[in-house]
C-alpha cells in the first residue's frame, strides 16, 4: 500500500472530521462516551471477575493490568467491527468516485487511535497514582508492540471489509466470533490460571492478540505477566509471525477484491 | 453548426492521445449485491454454474477509441446502451473485464454532483467533504470556501444541515464546488439533466469557458443541441457496442435514428423498412417490401451518396382493381419535411412493383426517413400509411455544406 499523498491524505482527513460530526452530533455527552467505554467495561469486568468470581490470581495492580488488556480489545473490536461495514457504509462514494479503496477502511480505524490514545493518558495516571513494575530495558519494545497491535486490526478489517461486500453474512459471523475469542484472549484472568490447569491451556497463547497483550503488560505493568516466550517457548514465533502472513493475506485479498467493489457494493 | 475550423486546430493536440480506450468489454457478475455464504458454499459445490452465470451481462463489448489533448468527445447512446459504464471505467471506478483504458493527466469525475454529500451534515461541512474528495487540499477550500459560497448564492444557508436545503440549492452548493475542480481531463455524465433552465444556461457559459481553456472534457447526455453546439467528436454507442465516431451532426442523426428505431417494436413489414413507428390504413393496398437502389445496384442498409441516383422499390398486396396514388415523404432527423413526391394514379395489379427514382440526389449527408402512404386516386382513403417507416441514410462530405439540400453550384471570382 502506497505512502498517502497529499489529495489522499486529506481525503482521509475529510471522512474522519464528518465521520466524528455525524456519529456524536446527537449525543449530550458526544465524544465522551466513547472514551469513557473502556473504563466503565473495566469497572463491570472488575468487579464481577475480581471482587465476585475471584479469578484474578495473585497478580499485582491487577486494576491497571486489566484496564491495559481491555483497551488492546476494544481497540481491536472497534477497528475491526468498523471495518466490516467500511466499504459497505461508504457504497456511495466507491459508486461514483475513484479514491484509493483502502482510505475507506483507514478512516474508520482514526477513532478508535483517538480514544486508545486518549485512554492510554487515563491509563498512566492510573498507573502513576497505584504504583506499577516498569520494565525500562524493554520500554524500547512497546511501540513495536503497539504497531503490531495496529497492524493486526487494520489486516483483519480489510478482510471483512472485502468479504462483507460479498457476503453479509460476515458481521454475524465475526460478532458471534468476538464474543467467543474475548473469551479465548487472556483478558480477564491470568494466563498462569489456564496453564496450570489445562495441560494444552498454554496453546491459547498461539493468538497473536494475547502474544502482544500479555508482552504490553509485562513491560508495562508486572512482569507476573506470563508472555508468549515464557509459556510456548520458540513456539512463541507463531503468534508474532503471523501478523505480517496476515497483513500480506489481507492487502492481497482487498486489492483483488476492490477491483469490483463498485459494482458489487 | 458554424464552427471556425483554425480555432478548433489549435485547442486540439491531435499529436497527444490523453484517453486511449481500446478492445474494453465489461461485464457484470449476476445477482450483485447482497449474497450469502451459503450460496457460495452451493455454487461452489454444484456443477451446474451456467444457470448462475446467465444472470449476468455484458454493459459492453470491445469499444475502443481515443481522446486527443483538449477535444471535447461526447458520448450518445440510448439508455443502457453502456455509455455510463463506459465512463465509470474511464474514471477508474469500474474495472475493465477485458482491455484497457490508458489515461494520461488528472481526471476529475463530474459523473454525479455531490459526491459524498451526507444530509445530517452542515451546508459547510459538506463543502470540505465534497472539495476533499474530488482532489483539494483542506487549506486549499478555505481560501476558495467563500467564493463557493458566493457563487451557489447560499450564504446565509451554510450552518444548515443539508437536509434542509431544496434540491435546487443543493444541486447548486455542488455545482459550484465541481466547477473550481483543476483537472486536465473532466468527465461530465448528465449533468445538464438536472436543474432548471437558468441552471443549465451557466453550465454551458462553464463548458464553453472549459473548451477555450483547452481542457480534455468527457460529455456524456442526451441532449443533441449541446452535443452539436460543444462537441467535437462523437462516439455512437448502441447495445453495448460502439457504432463508430462522428461529427456531432452526424450522431444526432444517427442517435435520433437509434431512438426511432427502438421505439416501436411493432409493424414489422420487412428488414429494409426496419421497424415502422406507426402504420395505419384501411388495408385494401398493403405494402410488403421496400427496396432502396443507389446507383442501380441493391443497397442493403439503405445507403445512398450525395449527388447519386436513388431509387426505392415498392412492391404491394392489393385487393382492390381500384386505381391508387403513392405518396412519399422525406423527413430529416428533425422531422421537417424536404420532398414529398406523389404518384399519378396507379393502375395496380396484385403484386406488382412500383418504383420511384431520384437523380442525383441533393439531401446533404445525415438521417432521413421516409414516410409511405398509399390513396385512392381522389386522395380520400388512406389504404396504408408507414409513418417514418424507411430510413435512409446520406453518405458523402458534409464539409463546406449547410443547411437542407446541396445545390452543386459552382462559385467563381
């Protein structure tokens, strides 16, 4: 995918500000709402999984730990749940106009940076104020982390974004998915719970999605965290391999398939 | 049209080819839109495809032409004849299924106005989305922002949302958005088609600005008085096939011809009459066939040469020894009619044929058709009556020649 050029660029920049005005023009709170999403899920999934069900092991600030996987996911969700409908919900445009296919799916992934961003700083004040375990010698990682988390949504947005003109059976399919992978994902309990307890439990491990949690988490928050190269092993090369397969995968799929997204849309 | 040939050189680079469109067929996949997995999964499955790809269709076939640097190339055609495919393919937003299209220079689609116009927006808010998408930079529409403004004479409506704005004001917000678009190559579907007259007066002071500037325009409409009044080529598309490249005097004839043609799917005398628009009469004399002769010889599609001798043979079913009278009218495309030669009264016996000639014939090249109408010999019942039936087209160099009919004068100094 080429880098964007100037008219590109403020195409992108165009669908974004309307997209923003259009989704909160009606809404008292506005913005505030879906920056608030994370933090209010993090309050519900705190207090029925730690204070009711007990299940958050002995891990250290484990308020910070979860608000910090929760927001990887709702990333996540958000991007690719937006993507499903991104070329789609933009029929219009693709009918009539020549803009690059991709910006479509790129523009529905600038809100959910915004509020990680925004969300991040709500983040660090929580960790300032309880008190974390920075891991300095590997502080240099977390933006490579970060990318690989962008990088992987952005993939799988273009995958449904493409398939979903063909198939609409596809925003079913990866909503009941989601529910079940938030599940899968080492979100709300600790990674050591399921390997002690299940001799192939570590194989959860395998999703590229707790790869980059569980690596955030470590560096950022404990190192109880449990990460890849802990449970797998050289193992652990398949989950951070598997993103760039996976980009590869998708820019091939769009770019073939956006070939007749004006007609099929 | 009076066009003065040295200004037409000079605004055309015929050394510069800009559009090269050549062999490029299209074809649309059945049942677009909405499909569901299992229908995959089922067509994937069975060996029955065709039934499938039946539902599917070609918009077009294997056209090919090209644009030079700075023509304005109108395309005509009759409603899903695949002209606006053709565009959107030009444009980049269709692809090609088979061919290619090579562009050279910006283009900007002027194919819909408005594009990306959302009602829940503001009148302002839409100027920048809208400038965005057809090529601007955001700084680049502020500084335009209030002439936009100015121009489409909604100064007071721009916090609006858009949904409060009539048709007209929208069409207008659009249309002065589009026209500051810096292209080399605009492509213009329609637009004429909305809009009230006073609209349509400053999109042609827009087109004859666009045409002096020297910029490469793409005009796709049904309108053949702008087509003879800007165009300078033509390209004819008929059932997804293109028909060939005209002047613009040449495709309003043919177009005309085209709609005519389609029109009337009834009254079927025989291939030469074509299809007869209308055809009434008692039916005591019925005509069953009408050849066309140029220069003696048979002439199949009915083409005939300035300054050559035509002759059309009729050849009739009668049930009555009553003696008839024969009229034939020639019409141009605009209906106004050149000759009408009648017979003397006509002693008909059953299946005899009647023949009418013409020497050197003076019509000057386009479309004529030609009415048939059969009498009695006091011109009081009408036997049969072919409206518009036989077509008849005029070949030969129209350069030099105006008007109705070429009188082969000679001048001298």
């Amino acid at each position: 995918m080429q880098i964007l050029s100037k008219t590109n660029k403020s195409i992108l920049s165009a669908m974004v500000r309307s997209d923003f005005k259009l989704r909160y023009q009606n809404s008292i709170l506005g913005y505030l709402w879906s920056l608030l999403r994370p933090l209010l899920l993090s309050v519900i999934l705190y207090i029925v999984f730690v204070k009711f069900l007990r299940i958050s092991g002995d891990i250290r600030h484990y308020a910070s730990y979860l608000l910090l996987g929760i927001m990887c996911w709702t990333f996540f969700i958000e991007i690719t749940m937006g993507g499903v409908s991104a070329v789609v919900g933009k029929g219009d445009l693709i009918r009539k106009i020549s803009i690059p296919r991709y910006l479509t799916v790129v523009s529905t992934s600038a809100s959910a940076l915004i509020n990680f961003g925004l969300n991040f700083v709500v983040l660090l004040g929580i960790m300032l104020v309880t008190g974390v375990e920075v891991q300095v010698k590997y502080l240099i990682l977390v933006p490579f982390l970060l990318i690989q988390l962008y990088a992987l949504s952005l993939a799988i947005a273009f995958i449904l974004a493409a398939a979903y003109v063909k198939y609409r059976d596809v925003s079913f399919i990866w909503e009941v998915f989601t529910q079940m992978l938030f599940y899968l994902t080492p979100i709300i309990y600790p990674v050591s719970l399921v390997v002690q307890r299940y001799p192939m439990g570590k194989y959860i491990m395998l999703n590229p999605l707790a790869q980059i949690i569980q690596h955030l988490r470590y560096i950022l928050v404990t190192p109880q965290s449990q990460t890849a190269w802990q449970v797998l092993g050289w193992t652990a090369l398949v989950p951070i391999l598997s993103v760039p397969v996976i980009c590869i995968i998708a820019v091939k799929y769009f770019r073939s398939e956006s070939k007749s997204f004006a007609e099929n849309v | 049209m009076y066009k003065t040939m040295t200004e037409t050189k000079e605004r055309i680079d015929k050394t510069k080819v800009v559009i090269s469109v050549s062999g490029v067929s299209k074809y649309f996949s059945p049942s677009k839109g909405q499909r569901s997995i299992k229908q995959a999964f089922t067509s994937f499955f069975s060996s029955k495809k065709d039934s499938a790809v039946k539902d599917g269709y070609w918009a077009l076939k294997d056209v090919g032409f090209e644009v030079y640097k700075g023509e304005f190339f109108g395309i005509v055609g009759r409603n899903g004849s695949g002209k606006s495919t053709l565009l959107k393919m030009i444009a980049g937003v269709y692809t090609p299924t088979k061919g290619s299209i090579d562009t050279d220079g910006k283009i900007v689609p002027f194919i819909e106005l408005g594009v990306g116009f959302n009602a829940e927006l503001t009148g302002k808010d839409n100027v920048f989305l809208n400038g965005a998408l057809l090529g601007f930079t955001r700084k680049e529409m502020m500084d335009m922002y209030d002439d936009i403004v100015s121009f489409a004479e909604l100064q007071d409506h721009m916090d609006i949302k858009l949904k409060n704005f009539s048709s007209g004001m929208q069409v207008r917000l659009a249309f002065s958005i589009a026209i500051r678009a810096k292209s080399d190559i605009l492509l213009v579907d329609e637009v004429l088609a909305v809009g009230d007259s006073s609209f349509q007066k400053k999109c042609f002071e827009i087109f004859t600005a666009l045409k002096k500037e020297g910029r490469t325009i793409v005009f796709i409409t049904h309108d053949m008085t702008a087509i003879e009044r800007f165009c300078d080529r033509v390209l004819v598309i008929d059932k997804t096939k293109a028909r060939g490249i005209y002047t613009p005097n040449e495709a309003g004839a043919i177009y005309d011809h085209l709609n005519a043609k389609y029109n009337t799917e009834e009254n079927d005398i025989s291939e030469v009459t074509g299809k007869a628009p209308s055809r009434w009469g008692s039916g005591e004399v019925r005509l069953d066939k009408v050849t066309v002769f140029s220069e003696g010889k048979l002439s199949k599609n009915n083409v005939v040469e300035m300054g050559e001798d035509l002759e059309i043979r009729m050849s009739f079913t009668a049930k009555t020894t009553k003696k008839i009278v024969i009229g034939l009218a020639f019409e141009d495309i605009f209906g106004v009619n050149i000759a009408g030669p009648n017979s003397i009264g006509v002693n008909l016996s059953s299946k005899e044929a009647v023949s009418y000639k013409a020497n050197n014939i003076p019509l000057v090249p386009g479309e004529y058709k030609v009415t048939i109408a059969i009498y009695d010999q006091d011109i009081i019942n009408e036997y049969d009556h072919l409206e518009k039936s036989v077509k008849l087209t005029v070949t030969g160099k129209s350069h030099n020649i105006y008007g109705k009919v070429n009188l082969f004068g000679k001048w001298s100094i």
